[in-house]
C-alpha cells in the first residue's frame, strides 16, 4: 500500500523550496523502499533547484543520504528490511559495454526506481539522481541500496552518497595519486577537502589547497593540506609553482566546476601530469585553451564522476578507515539540521559558512 510522507521540493526554477506530502509507491521488482535517517545538504541540489542539471521540475531534493531498508520487490535479494544502507546513484547494470569490460564505475546503464514518486495530486516528481532523499522515505532501485556497518552514525556514512566519495574518489580513484606526490586542490569546500583527505590517504608528500576565503582554507589545513593559497590576491599558477620547485603539482584537482578555475588548474600542474575535474559546471559554461598547449604539456584532462566509485568496494572500505580512526569523516558534519531548514542550508552552503548541513530524521 502506498505510503504518504514529508518530503522536500524545488517546484520551479529558483522558487524557494518547499515542503510537501510525498506519495511513495510499495517496491516493484528491482526497487526498495528507504526510511532515510539523515541526508546531506550538496550543491548539486541546489543546481537542481537553480535549473543547472534539467528543467524537469519539479524535483524531490536530496541524494546523500543513509537509512534503513523497509521493504524491496520480491525479486530483490542483494538487501532485505532491517539493512543499514547508503544510498548511491551509479547503480551498475552488470552487463553494458563498461561492466562487461571489468570498468562498473563507467556504468552507461545505471539503475533507478521504475515507478514514480507523486505529489497528493498525481504530479510526478523527479528524483534528484535518482534518489530524492529530502523525504521521511523514498523509492530507489534496489542497487542503490549499498549495505555498511551499521555501527556508524547515519549523518556521517551518507555523506558518501555524493560529496565526500567525489573528492575522496577523485584523488585515489581518478587521479590515482601516489606516495610522494604533489597535488594541489582548487576550491576548498565539501568535494575538495575531500580530495584533500583523500591525496593524504593516498600518501601525497604536499597537499596545496587553493581557495578565496581564508576560513575554507583554514579548514583544509585541518583535513591535512600542507600548504595553502589565497588566489583571490595570490596568482594560484605561479603559486603552485613555487611550492613545488618551479614544476607544478603532479595532480591538480578541480572542484569548482568553472573554466577560469580549470585554465588555472591545467597550467599548474607539471608536465605530463594530472588534472582532475570533479566540480560540476554548468550547461552554458565554456572552455577554451590553446590546442598546443594540450599536445605540448601532455600528461592527462581527466572528469571524475562520483569519483570513479564502485560504491560496493569503496563505502565499506571508507566506513571501516573512519572507524579505525584513519579518516575522519564526521569532521566534514558543521550541523545537523531539520527537515523545514534546506532553504536555509542553501544560503549557508552558497556563503561558505558550512561544509555539510545535514538533515536528520
């Protein structure tokens, strides 16, 4: 029988979100039905409400999110009721051309739910990838379900439902960041402090984050960047250069999303070396560089989706080095906050006061 909940929409573009009954359908074949306890607040659904990704609207906010199955399809049995899940939107096939090649992170046919999430009226919503997890529960495909130790608090493990597993995933994943490397991070906020955790993890001899606000950057000395770059009065290219003998970094990661932040990033790394794009741009957004350039400076202009995770091997991995004490994910929470305050959230989030609002139930 169909459930009525609370849930959180974007019903046009730019319009203030609000909150409205959500009708959420019993699990078909292949779907599971998720009483969320806690969803972070990310950027990418504030570009859903801003008409960044589509026009589909109206949209059911929300995608990193954690909580406990409740029900699934009968033909289900990867999960069943009672599992501590998080919630993850690359739902591999098992059988397009990537899977079948041994890449599932490439996945070209990923899973979500069959049937439709409804306003009281009927309206269909669109689920923001797929999840829609601004909601008391909701309906995604069955492997978007990825099971952890349930030990671990539910606003820190949803976290890797999008923006920590993007940045951490875009140094180890992407970047494939090494012992001894240099990298440099541009744009200090959830993702990139992130990719600062993660080039640490990976062993990276100097982590150089680049940011225009001082609080930002301060907060990634803690995550463990060495060295950091105010580019609002400090040209981050020749910055970056100075750091690192006059070479640049040997991965240089993205996470602002915007052509004048990736021109810095491509002309600060060094020759051969790595650029990471795991900011999202916008649809309108250009790039231009010089063609010689890109044949004469080599090495690799790598995009990191979801920071080429397999969510399968690397959120089990992830939640088990929080709970050793060898990442600390719950320092990436600034506040948990309820379900009427999102709109808030995203004022917060555009003004850099918070790294993660998080919505708990």
């Amino acid at each position: 029988m169909a459930q009525q909940v609370r849930g959180v929409v974007a019903p046009g573009k730019n319009e203030p979100v609000r909150i409205e009954t959500i009708v959420v359908p019993d699990p078909g074949p292949g779907e599971a039905v998720v009483k969320v306890q806690a969803c972070g607040v990310c950027h990418t659904d504030l570009h859903y409400k801003q008409g960044g990704i589509n026009d589909d609207y109206p949209f059911l906010l929300g995608h990193e999110a954690a909580g406990i199955v409740e029900s699934v399809g009968d033909d289900v049995t990867d999960v069943a009721p009672g599992d501590f899940v998080i919630l993850n939107w690359r739902a591999v096939c098992g059988s397009c051309r990537a899977c079948l090649r041994g890449r599932p992170w490439y996945c070209f046919n990923t899973h979500n739910a069959t049937q439709k999430m409804t306003l009281l009226d009927g309206t269909e919503l669109s689920p923001a990838l797929g999840i829609g997890a601004f909601a008391e529960k909701t309906l995604v495909a069955a492997g978007q379900c990825t099971k952890v130790d349930p030990g671990v608090s539910p606003a820190v493990a949803g976290l890797l439902g999008c923006g920590v597993m993007a940045g951490i995933g875009a140094a180890i994943n992407t970047g494939q960041v090494g012992r001894g490397d240099t990298v440099a991070v541009i744009g200090c906020g959830g993702v990139g402090d992130a990719a600062v955790v993660g080039a640490r993890l990976a062993g990276a001899a100097r982590i150089i984050a680049v940011d225009i606000d001082d609080r930002k950057l301060e907060t990634a000395r803690t995550m463990g960047a060495t060295h950091t770059v105010n580019s609002r009065s400090t040209d981050p290219v020749e910055a970056i250069r100075e750091l690192t003998g006059g070479f640049g970094a040997d991965v240089v990661i993205e996470a602002v999303g915007r052509p004048e932040t990736y021109e810095q990033a491509f002309y600060a790394r060094d020759l051969a070396g790595t650029v990471v794009l795991v900011g999202v741009p916008t649809p309108e957004m250009k790039l231009e560089l010089p063609l010689l350039d890109v044949f004469g400076r080599g090495g690799s202009l790598k995009s990191s989706w979801y920071g080429d995770c397999l969510p399968s091997r690397d959120f089990p991995m992830l939640i088990d080095l929080h709970q050793q004490g060898r990442i600390d994910l719950a320092a990436f929470v600034s506040e948990t906050i309820e379900l009427g305050d999102v709109e808030k959230a995203f004022v917060r989030m555009h003004e850099g006061d918070v790294l993660r609002s998080v919505v708990v139930f």
